[in-house]
C-alpha cells in the first residue's frame, strides 16, 4: 500500500486523535488541524491528498475550509465529518468535490474503509484520465 499524506481538521482532539492513530496504523502519514484557518496554512507549507474535514469548526466552517483546501491544491480529496447531516448538506458537500459524508461519532474501522474507497476512486480517476 502506498503511504499517503492526510490532513485531519477537527477541533475535537480525541477525534483527531482517534483518526491520526487508525490512518497511521495503515501506513498512512497523518497530521492534525485543530481549525480550519490552520488546516488551511498548512496546506500552503506541504501537499496533501486527502481532507478529513469537520462540518462544524470555530470560525470558517468545514465547507469553507474544504473550499480553500481545493484553492491551494485543486487535486486535494475530501470527506466531511458531521454530527448533523441532512440531504442539502450532503449535496452541498459534493458539490464542492467532497467524496464522502461521514457521520458522528466516528468509528475508526468505518473511517479507515471511508478513506480507502476515496483513495482508490481518485487513482482509478487519475489513471482513467492518463
């Protein structure tokens, strides 16, 4: 399996934490944003390929952060983590190139599949285009 760089915005630690341990424990490198303004400089410093991003965050919400995420690296893959979906957020969410909704409380075996499945359908997309 090939390591791949994940960003993780949630300003609850323990769901971050939580996240940052399963995707580690497959390989995968795997760093914490406790907001979306920070998430946001550190994807102006290092590439990531996936977004792991929290609906609800202090200040810019996840869809704004997702939305400046795919400003600085277009390519970059996201899944929406809430406690509260509902169909208009869902839609709103693909519209802006979110792959999956995730709903709360996470469960570390429901994320690490999530991400599998976004991973592969990004390279069977990258391939398709090449």
């Amino acid at each position: 399996m090939v390591a791949h760089k994940i960003l993780v915005v949630d300003d609850e630690a323990f769901i971050a934490d939580m996240s940052r341990i399963a995707l580690g424990d497959i390989g995968h490198d795997v760093f914490c944003a406790y907001s979306g303004e920070q998430a946001v400089e550190m994807a102006m410093e290092s590439h990531f390929d996936l977004a792991i991003v929290d609906a609800m965050l202090p200040g810019m919400s996840g869809m704004e952060t997702f939305d400046m995420l795919r400003q600085t690296d277009p390519g970059i893959i996201g899944v929406l983590v809430t406690g509260h979906a509902n169909k208009d957020m869902v839609v709103e969410a693909m519209n802006k190139g979110i792959s999956r909704v995730l709903e709360k409380p996470l469960e570390a075996k429901e994320l690490v599949k999530v991400v599998r499945e976004a991973l592969s359908l990004a390279r069977l997309r990258e391939e398709k285009i090449a």
